[in-house]
C-alpha cells in the first residue's frame, strides 16, 4: 500500500453582493479546475505553505484562518507518472490582494466561481464532495484568522 501523501491547499474566498465565491486554478499539467495547494515546507506552518501557495499559483492574499476548515482526499500524479493517494488540508483564505503579477501566472488560468457552482466544474472527486459539503459561507463554526 502507499504511503499517504500530506498536502496543504488554500480555499480563497471572497464576498460579492452576498454571495460567497471561490477561486479556481488550473494545474499546470492537465489544466484541471482545482484550488491552490502544495507539499509540506520545513519549518512552516500548515496555514502559512498554504497562504504561500495562493500567492505562486494563484495571485492573491489576505487572512488565511489557523484551523483548518476540512479535509479531502484524492490522487496525486507524481512527475514519474507513479500515482499515490493523498490527503489534502484545507484553510480558508479570505482575499483582500490580487496581485498584478505572480509567480506561475503564465502557467494556471484562475476564474471566481459562486461556491454554490465549484463542486461542478472540479475535476476531482474528493474536492468535488469537499466543496459540495461546505456551508454557503465557507467558514466553520470556530473560525481563527491570523493575518
């Protein structure tokens, strides 16, 4: 059996005339709908590889909350094409920056979508039935925010 690979993403989130929408990006690979996440970093918090992984690949910041809001689980397809099981941690970000340039902007195409709309147009089980179970506001009932 292999081991389970342990992954960070960043929900990002933003209010617009009362409805909560989320952030999409592509993968760089297969261009697939996902959200932003990443592998583990030495001496950084789960909360932080996240917030840094919206700014590469997605261009934004803002408050990311301390707990995590949830947790899916998917496939991950390594660079040798092996594929592995993976669990991914997921933190809410509310955004208050887009950035005009970043880092894997050439890469990943992004596109706000009403939360409502999201678990549709992922391409992936385990983050379809995540968003498909979140709240219409995207937040849990003990919400941390740390800046």
């Amino acid at each position: 059996m292999a081991k389970l690979l342990k992954q960070f993403a960043a929900l990002p989130v933003m209010e617009t005339g009362g409805t909560s929408h989320v952030l999409l990006i592509t993968s760089r690979g297969t261009q697939r709908w996902i959200i932003p996440k990443g592998h583990p970093e030495k001496e950084m918090r789960p909360a932080a590889v996240a917030l840094l992984e919206a700014r590469e690949e997605a261009g934004v910041a803002g408050k990311i909350s301390k707990t995590p809001i949830g947790r899916y689980r998917t496939t991950k397809c390594l660079r040798s094409g092996k594929m592995v099981p993976a669990e991914v941690t997921v933190f809410r970000l509310d955004v208050s920056e887009h950035l005009a340039a970043w880092k894997e902007s050439l890469e990943r195409k992004i596109m706000w979508v009403p939360l409502s709309q999201a678990h549709a147009l992922v391409d992936d089980g385990g983050l379809s039935k995540f968003l498909e179970g979140l709240d219409a506001a995207a937040k849990p009932k003990a919400l941390a925010v740390t800046s």
